[in-house]
C-alpha cells in the first residue's frame, strides 16, 4: 500500500511497487517460429513500445548477411546437403515430437534460434566448405570484405572454429547436442566423411561444467531430446549403410549399435 502526502509534508513510499505493463510482455510470435515482428522504443519519451514487422537486425553484419542465405537454403529444403545432413533436419524440424514431463508426453519443437544456428553451422561446413575466418569474412561481411579478410592473422585459420552466439536460456545445449548427433552420423553413413566420432566437451569453469556433465552424462541429452530417431522409429534407417564396412569401428565394437554418441 502506498501512502499519499499528508499536511505535514509526509514523502511517498518510496517502496510502492513499480507499474508493470503486461501487453509489453507478450510474446510476439511462438519460439519455435522465425522471428517476424520485434519491439522498437516508443516515438515520444513516455510512449509505449512500438510493434515493428519484420526481423529485429542483427548488429553483427556476418550474421545478418548470412541469415538470408541460411533462409533461401531452408526454404529451398537445403539443396547441396548430403543425405544424412537432409535426414537429421527433416527429423530434427519437420516431424511432431513428445517428450516425457512429469510422467506425462508434451509436445516438443526445439526454439527456432537452436534451429538456425545448426543449419548455419552445417550451411557453412558442409554446404559452402568454409573452413577459415577469413573466407567467412570475405563471403559474408558485405562492404570492404576482402580487404578486411586479407588482414585476417593467419594463425586463426589455422584451424576451423564455429561460435553461436545465443542468448543464456535460449538453449545452446540442445544446440551442441544436435551438432554432436549430425557429426556422428554423417560419419557413419557419408562415405568419404570427415567429421568426427568421438567428441570432447570443454568447459571454462566448474559451474558450467557440473551444468554440462548433468546434460550430456550418460547421454542424457540425447535420451530425453529427439536428437536422432530411437528403436521403433526409424533408427534402423540411421544404421551404416553397405559399403562403409571398411572403416574401423570403434573401441572394437559396432559403431551403428553405439547410440547416443560416444563422449
């Protein structure tokens, strides 16, 4: 409760509570849909926010150029994918999906920032065959690129680095979850892949990695998320196919029966 003023001069409360302006908390679209409208500030000081169609601009200009070819490429059902990549992403994006939530199945859909950020990091590496900062800066950067990427040091594209920038809360588990997935298959079933089998997390302090070692312990990411298709619905279509026997298995074991992925 607020007190008002009184005649002997009394100050307000300095506790009363602030005003809170519900409309400005809606969301504007669903999470799992790309983002269509964002909130501007409002014309005059005191207005409210403006509703902006549209997407919200990235200030990264590598990441707002490449969200339009990373767009016309899904719109296009990712033309230039092998198989395997085609496969996961259809499963990953365009199948219904429940997870289990306190003994009972919920829909699930992974967040549309999750599935933009794996299908530019598959666009990049697998698509495009970029592999350097400085082929990154010189095709996507837009004014004076290659003359900025001529200035790239060599010694950081020495070997190829991947970053998502995402916000805390929006995810990036899922995100290093699904990217761990399509690397493990692509290898098991493309026949002149590259990408690895066996992975390595590394985290920058103890809290997160508890955090990581809680996620992907026991594979238990892989297990709750729809990260690759489970016994009864369509793994067997994930098995190496003919032809890759010539490749060594895995600790001496049957890498198509080893799922989640090896960590």
């Amino acid at each position: 409760m607020t007190e008002s003023a009184g005649s002997m001069g009394t100050a307000p409360n300095s506790s009363a509570s602030p005003v809170v302006n519900l409309a400005a908390l809606e969301p504007l679209y669903q999470t799992f849909e790309e983002p269509c409208r964002y909130r501007a500030p409002g014309e005059g000081k005191g207005d409210p926010a403006r509703i902006i169609s549209g997407r919200r601009p990235s200030y990264i200009p590598i990441a707002q150029n490449l969200r339009r070819f990373v767009k016309d490429w899904r719109d296009s059902d990712y033309p230039g994918a092998s198989q395997t990549t085609r496969d996961l992403l259809h499963f990953w994006f365009g199948e219904e999906h429940l997870k289990e939530n306190d003994g009972q199945q919920i829909p699930f859909r992974y967040y549309f920032c999750q599935r933009e950020a794996i299908e530019t990091f598959i666009y990049l590496y697998e698509v495009r065959g970029i592999r350097t900062l400085s082929t990154i800066t010189a095709e996507f950067l837009g004014e004076d690129s290659y003359d900025t990427a001529l200035g790239v040091n060599p010694d950081d594209d020495r070997w190829p680095k991947y970053a998502f920038k995402m916000a805390t809360g929006s995810g990036k588990t899922k995100v290093m979850s699904l990217a761990i997935v399509w690397s493990y298959f692509h290898s098991l079933r493309e026949e002149d892949s590259i990408l690895a089998r066996d992975f390595l997390i590394i985290a920058p302090n103890i809290t997160v990695f508890e955090r990581l070692k809680e996620d992907f312990g026991d594979g238990k990411v892989f297990e709750a998320d729809p990260s690759y298709p489970k016994p009864g619905r369509g793994l067997e279509y994930f098995r190496r196919p003919p032809g890759r026997g010539q490749r060594s298995c895995h600790r001496g074991q049957d890498l198509p029966d080893q799922h989640p992925p090896p960590l």
